[in-house]
C-alpha cells in the first residue's frame, strides 16, 4: 500500500512539472518569439560567488535572470510596464518559486528595469530569435570566404634615367674689394686719485668697579602648614539584612519593564491566561522581511508570515501572557525596538 502511494505521488508531480518543460522547450522554434506577462523580482549581492543552476557563478552587476523551465543559455527581452524600459538578461539560474512570478533578474536588471525600490513590477518576457543556438563548441564554423588574388596588368616600362652631366662652370667673376680698415676705438682716461682713511677710536673696556648682588628672579613660596588629623567619631554599621534593598516578586500581570528598550503598541497589561499577537514589522520588499525573519529564528522565537495585499508581515502567535517578558528580551537582542501587540481570541 505505501509504495503504490509514492508512485502516485510521483505520478502527480512528472504531470505537473514534464507539460510546463516541454512546453518551454518547444514554444519559440527557430525565428519565432515566446512570449509571457507576469511580476518579477531580483536577488542581488547576497548571492555573489554561489554557483548557479547552470553550473556559473552567480555575479549581480551582470545581466542574468533565473526562470522556472527557458533553457539555460536563452537570451530574454524584460520590459518593465509600469515605465517601458527593457533590457536584455541570459538565463543561467532557476526560480523565482512563487507561484505569482515568472523571473527572477539579478540587481544589474533591476536598476535598469528602475524596480530596486518597489522590489516587484509586472513585466513582459520575449525570448530573442536565434537564442537557442547550440553551444560554442557544438556550433560548425563556417570557412573563411576565398578572395580571388587582384588581376595583374602590365605596365609600361619606366625609362631610364638619363646619364649624368656634371653642372657646366660659373663664369667668372671678379674678387670683391678689400674690407675698408676699422679705426681703433677711444678711450677717455681718469686719473687715478688713492682713497685716504680717516682714523679711528676705539675705548678699551673698563673693569667693573663693583660687582651687582645676585637677586632671584621670584621669591620661593613659604611651606605649606602641616596638615592637621583629625579623629572620626566611630560610626554604627547597619546589619547586612538591614542595608540590603529588599528584592521584589515580579508580577504576572505587569508589562515588559519599560528599561528592555521594546514599545508594545498598545501599551497593555498582559493576562497570563490569555495569548497574544505580536507583530514585529511590515514590509514591502519580501527580502527585507526574509532578513527579519532569519534574525528571529537565530534568537530562539518561531515566526510566521502574513501577506496583506503588497506589505509582508512578521508575527509570532500563540504567545501567552506568562511569555511576553521573555519573548521581549529575545526581540531585544535581535534588534527590535517597536512591536504591535494584540489579544488572540
């Protein structure tokens, strides 16, 4: 009995999934376009470095996207509808695996497609002709075309160069004049008149009659008074019991001590018979809420998602009265400042 349910099961899923491929497979044939409408989203540098479903290593400033069933290597024309603006991605990887997606890109699409703020937009996928062509190594290379070699035309003969005929003699010419001879120079002479000096004292220094006291630049300060002791009077010590603040019972029916940093919205007095709600954010981009959602489950606490229209909300149900202290020191340590609570029926 169960191994005729697990090849029902089995059954099941080839009837699902072996139409979808098949019908990727053979929709664009050669010269013809595949066409399709849905929503996209992109992942981006978190996944740098991994390889993806085709064996590449996933790189978010190149244009790749992933999609359920194209073949690897198809090259798709996305156009975002909400702007008109395109671009041109290669298929290497596989996903998205929501049901309401048909493509994934990688953040270089996403900021060309100007979608990285809303996270997903609605789209248009065509698939290019010839992006099927088989891969580099399988593809026949066509020989290079064979250029006739150009006619050849005979040219006349050059003539020879004529023979040489040294230059005929200049006729001759008579030697220039002689340069006229330049007089000498004059020169104005002064007589020459010795500089007499003037002489001069100088007073032999005097000894010093007396000699100037030696006289500090500041007075020393005078010593400072000894100091003076005095004896304390004894003084009563209080017993330990006594000097020791007395510790007090927390109470079930407080709220979270307001010195743990997390604001309940409403601020409310949890009953420790009654469970309650706590909804830790709301997100429009599913990836900030999977990142809220792993830092939960690192701390210990077990989260679930809602969806509300485009937003994506964190909660943690089911949390009783008794509880909501430890669960607002776990929401604490994972960076939560403000949750939303409510009282489940």
């Amino acid at each position: 009995m169960r191994r005729n349910s697990i090849f029902v099961f089995i059954f099941y899923i080839a009837s699902l999934c072996i139409p979808q491929f098949l019908a990727a497979q053979t929709s664009a044939p050669a010269g013809e376009v595949w066409r399709d409408e849905g929503v996209a989203s992109w992942y981006g540098p978190e996944f740098d470095g991994r390889p993806t479903a085709s064996g590449e290593i996933f790189n978010s400033t190149l244009f790749t996207a992933a999609h359920p069933s194209l073949p690897f290597g198809t090259f798709l024309k996305v156009t975002n509808k909400q702007n008109n603006r395109w671009v041109t991605v290669k298929v290497n990887d596989r996903g998205p695996f929501v049901a309401s997606r048909i493509i994934d890109v990688s953040q270089a699409a996403a900021e060309h497609l100007d979608m990285m703020s809303a996270g997903t937009v609605p789209v248009i996928i065509e698939t290019l002709p010839g992006s099927y062509a088989l891969p580099p190594q399988a593809q026949a290379v066509a020989p290079d075309p064979v250029i006739p070699p150009p006619a050849i035309s005979q040219a006349p003969a050059a003539a020879p160069p004529p023979a040489y005929a040294p230059p005929p003699p200049p006729a001759y010419a008579p030697p220039p004049p002689p340069p006229e001879p330049i007089a000498p120079p004059e020169y104005n002479y002064i007589p020459y008149a010795p500089m007499v000096y003037s002489p001069f004292y100088i007073q032999p220094p005097q000894p010093i009659q007396s000699p100037y006291p030696a006289v500090p630049a500041f007075p020393p300060p005078p010593p400072p008074p000894p100091p003076v002791f005095e004896s304390a009077p004894p003084q009563q010590i209080a017993p330990l019991s006594e000097s020791l603040p007395q510790r007090q019972q927390p109470s079930l029916d407080a709220a979270p001590p307001s010195g743990s940093g997390i604001k309940f919205i409403p601020a409310i007095n949890p009953m420790p018979d009654k469970k309650y709600r706590l909804q830790v954010g709301s997100f429009k981009v599913p990836r900030n809420a999977v990142e809220v959602f792993g830092k939960l489950k690192e701390s210990g606490l077990n989260p679930a998602y809602e969806q509300n229209g485009e937003f994506y909300r964190v909660v943690l149900t089911g949390v009783r009265g008794t509880e909501v202290q430890l669960v607002a020191g776990k929401l604490e340590r994972a960076g939560i400042r403000e949750v939303i609570i409510r009282e489940e029926n």
